[in-house]
C-alpha cells in the first residue's frame, strides 16, 4: 500500500508551543470511560426511577440512539473530519482536529476524543435531539447514543493497538485500516461500515487486505 501518513511512532508530535494549549490535544484512552459511563448510568436511572418506562421501551429507544450514533459518527467523519481545507487557517484547523491522526496514526494519546471536544459536542448533540425527543424518550435513547460514541472512541484505540485475530472486529480493524494506508477518501465508518455500503464509500472488494 502507499504510504499515506509521515509516521508510525506511538510518540506524539508537539502541535503548539503554548504549554496550556498542548495538553488539551492529548487524552488517555479510558478518559471517555470516565466521563460518560457516569452519563449512561444517570441517564438510565431516571429511565427506570423517575418515568418508570417498560424494558421494551428502554431498549427500543436505546437501540434507536445507537442506530442514530453510527449515522452520527459517519456524518462528522466524512463531512466535517475529512472536509477539504481552504486557506492556512483552515488547513490549520483541519490539521488540529483529524489531520494529525492521518499523519501520526499510532499516537497513543490522540486516538480518542478530548474532553475539550468530547464534551461540548455531546451537549450541542443532547439540546438537538432534545428538539425532536421528549424527556422521557430522551432518558433512553441518549444512552444508547453515548454506548454509542463510546464504542466508536474506545474501539478506535483498539484498532490502532490491538491485534484482532477473527471475528467482527477483524474486519471492522481491516476497514479503517484501509481507510488509513490506503484511501482516505473511502470508509468513513470506523464502528460500522454500514453507512459506506449505503452511500458508497466502501472499498473495492478486489482491493481489501487478507
């Protein structure tokens, strides 16, 4: 495969000069866990203890919210990750948000959403479903929304650093692979290629890694 991306090192590269700044850029991989695990159990908890909802009803708007999420998650990838940069500022800003990522794929602390991203989008996200959702319906599908994301940040660390040796995962691995080291203009999905066959932006299958 061509190479498209200037290094492997799990080391990251410095992208400010100024020290407050630079730590916002870089995240351990369990911080998400820690910030939204928290989010899912509260939000579950007012399901069940405040609007007393069926389990049926609770795992049919979860499911919802996870159906929702991989639509989500490909949207921001394709359209606002992989946005063409016009002018310095935006080929800066571009750079900051994923660029890094395709340039230094294997940096160990920039592999998950930071806080500093993370957790306004979550909220922007909520007081937009909220327009659509009532509170007793959002109690449960926004779970399922995070569960969601979470799968996304955390499986995306694992694809990067770990070995899958069969199953689903393999083959969810092999699709951001390609997406990495061999075309980054296709699979835009990292959780799910569902959405690429859907709009085709899946990979060839003449072209996929063995």
């Amino acid at each position: 495969m061509a190479k498209n991306y200037v290094s492997n090192s799990q080391e990251s590269v410095r992208m400010f000069k100024s020290n407050l700044l630079e730590p916002l850029t870089k995240v351990h991989f369990t911080v998400p866990l820690v910030l939204f695990v928290p989010v899912i159990v509260y939000f579950s908890w007012r399901s069940f203890a405040t609007y007393a909802v069926s389990i049926g009803f609770y795992l049919g708007y979860f499911a919802i919210g996870l159906f929702v999420w991989t639509f989500t998650e490909y949207v921001m990838h394709r359209f606002v990750f992989h946005l063409p940069p016009k002018g310095k500022i935006m080929e800066r800003l571009h750079f900051i948000f994923h660029g890094v990522h395709h340039d230094y794929p294997m940096d160990k602390l920039r592999l998950v959403m930071p806080p500093s991203v993370s957790i306004p989008l979550a909220l922007a996200l909520y007081f937009l479903f909220k327009l659509f959702l009532n509170d007793v319906q959002m109690a449960a599908f926004f779970p399922g929304f995070i569960v969601g994301y979470l799968f996304y940040d955390i499986g995306h660390y694992a694809m990067h650093h770990y070995n899958f040796k069969s199953g689903i995962m393999k083959r969810i691995k092999q699709h951001h692979m390609l997406h990495h080291y061999q075309d980054a203009d296709k699979g835009y999905g990292v959780s799910s290629p569902l959405w690429d066959f859907i709009f085709g932006s899946n990979f060839e299958k003449k072209k996929r890694a063995k």
